[in-house]
C-alpha cells in the first residue's frame, strides 16, 4: 500500500496530518528516540511526546519513559488491526441495536457492476425472504442459488419461478426449488422481488457475459416493486410454460401473503375438496364493514398456474360465499375487489 492511500485510510480514522507523519516515521523506524522522530517529521519533540501519548491510548504505539532517551516504539501492524477489529465488533451489538429502533424503511437504490455481485445478492435476498419470491434467472446460473430456493421453499415462502435458455420438455431439476416453476427457452432479465419490498434486475448481457459492461439496479422500494411484479407477470410469466408444481399445502394454514393463499386455494379446490376460508381485512369501499369475513370459497380468480382465468396479469382473488352474501377478495392494495386482505386462514369443510 502506498502513502497516499495508508495517509487517507488513517485520516479517516481521525489522524491530522502531523499524527500521520509522526506515525509514519515511527512505523519506518520501528523504535526511535523522540529527538529522531522530531526531526524526520518536522516537529517539536514536545509535540511528539503529546502525540505519541495519544497514539499510545489508541493502541497504535507505545512509549518506553522508563528509560533516558525516551523512546517510541510501533505497536506491530497485526495488533493493531486486531485491535480496530475487535473495538469494530464490540461496537456491532449496540450499532444493530439502535438501528433497529430508529432506521426507516430505506428507499435506497444501488448500481451493481458485476454479475458475481448480482447473483450473490439474489442469493441473500432469497434467504432473507418470509413470505414471497418471484424471481428469473438462467438455468445455466440456477445452480448457484438452488440451495436458497430449495430452503425457502420448505418455510413455507412462495416461490415463483422462470428459468429462462431452457427447453420446458428437458429434464430441469426443478423439483423442491420452487412453489411453482416454469421455463422459457428465450432469454428475458433476470429479476428477483423478495417480499414486495426488495428488488433487483439485471440485463440478459451481464449475467451472460462476466465483462458485458452491462449494469444492474437494487432497490429497496415498497412502491416500485409492484412495477417489478406487474413486468414479471405481465411480460414474461405467460410467455414461459409451466413445468412443475408443488403439491398443496396441509390444512388449516393461516397465510399473510395473499398470493400464497390464492395459490393453495387452487391446487386444493381443484381436487374436489370444499374449502372455507375466514378473512381478516376491511372492505375496499372505505365504508365500515366487518374485519373478518367468514365463508366458503366458491371461487378463485388467478394467473398463478395453469389453467389461469385471471382477467389482468396480477390478479389474485377469493370468492367467499358467507352468510351476508358473496365477497371478492384482494391482497393487499386491492381496489377492484370488496375486501382486502391481511391475513387468510384455510381450512377444509366440515363434510
């Protein structure tokens, strides 16, 4: 490392320019008498004494006045970088703390160079996830995140898959790394939303060719990521064929996600077993209503697997007969439906 980088480095941690020239010179000599580093630094050796006290409290030098000359000594490179390093993970318990109890929801978007970096991210993010993951991504690469699919898969996140540059009729290996997985043999971006919340999409280029000089964009964004979602239903969910599809789930379950709850309403109604459904929410006509509906499910409106009879790409929605009569409903942000949803609970009819 040259000086010009070590003096920046050290700035940054608060040296002056004076403590940089006098830490330098004691680091090229080792040991020397305060006398030798006043001179080769520059300064008075009584403004070396007063800064190599503070240098020694920090842990970056030591000062032998026990003995006649003084002498200053460097502490070793590897002890101090220990040192930093252990005050750094000291710090972290109360770091994380009080982030926690201040941080916003950040609406941070980042540029990402390196398709190395957007597969490591798409990776995190998929262990990350809670309730739902819509993501495409080339066979070629699905190897590298298959561990993280296969895992949210078994907690119970809703995955969504598109492999893309695959022929839907080959042998994929798709089984267990997703809730639903379908191919395309064309390429599209790759693209992953986790949660509703976090995003990112990549050109086909980069993640094709290592030095494409192609980008990819991260945010963190509740009220883009819809866009994300609506592009991946939209555009390239349809296009793809389905290929695998997990079995339903046991019931009752209860489910915050409303897309999962759709979904395993699906699968359920269609080998011949009656379902109700009791639905916590409000009604989406911003009149006072129930918040809790209760009933059979009579009907599901989707585009989540085939054969789909959604009326746009992202619909999803109940039909729940209760007592008060016939309730469509939406997930969260619905508008076109009468009742939006927090949180559904699946059980099967008494016979």
């Amino acid at each position: 490392m040259d000086d010009p980088t070590l003096s920046r480095l050290l700035r940054e941690f608060g040296f002056s320019d004076k403590e940089i020239d006098i830490y330098l010179t004691v680091l090229d000599h080792g040991e020397a008498k305060a006398s030798v580093v006043a001179d080769d630094a520059g300064v008075s050796k009584r403004y070396v004494y007063s800064v190599s006290e503070d240098l020694a409290e920090r842990g970056f030098v030591s000062v032998n006045d026990h003995s006649v000359p003084t002498t200053i000594r460097a502490v070793p490179p590897e002890e101090v970088v220990d040192a930093l390093t252990d005050t750094a993970e000291q710090m972290r318990p109360a770091l994380e703390s009080r982030y926690s109890r201040v941080a916003p929801q950040s609406d941070e978007f980042e540029v990402i160079k390196a398709r190395v970096t957007v597969l490591k991210r798409i990776t995190a993010l998929i262990r990350e996830t809670d309730e739902e993951v819509t993501l495409s991504v080339p066979h070629d690469h699905l190897s590298e995140v298959a561990d993280e699919l296969r895992d949210a898969v078994d907690r119970g996140v809703l995955v969504l898959l598109v492999v893309t540059g695959a022929d839907p009729g080959a042998d994929l290996g798709l089984d267990g790394l997703a809730t639903v997985a379908r191919a395309w043999e064309e390429s599209m971006p790759t693209m992953i939303t986790a949660d509703r919340t976090r995003s990112i999409v990549a050109p086909p280029e980069m993640i094709a060719r290592s030095n494409s000089g192609e980008r990819a964009i991260a945010f963190t964004q509740r009220q883009l990521a819809p866009v994300m979602i609506g592009s991946f239903f939209g555009n390239y969910w349809p296009m793809a064929e389905q290929v695998y599809v997990a079995d339903p789930h046991d019931l009752p379950e209860t489910y915050d996600d409303f897309r999962q709850a759709v979904l395993q309403a699906t699968l359920h109604l269609r080998t011949g077993r009656e379902l109700v459904a009791t639905v916590r929410g409000q009604p989406t006509d911003g009149d006072d209503g129930p918040g809790e509906i209760e009933g059979q499910v009579v009907a599901v409106r989707q585009g989540l697997v085939e054969p789909a009879n959604n009326s746009f790409p992202v619909e999803a929605a109940l039909v729940v007969e209760t007592g008060a009569g016939r309730y469509s409903v939406g997930g969260d942000g619905a508008f076109v439906e009468d009742y939006e949803a927090s949180e559904v609970v699946l059980d099967f009819a008494e016979q």
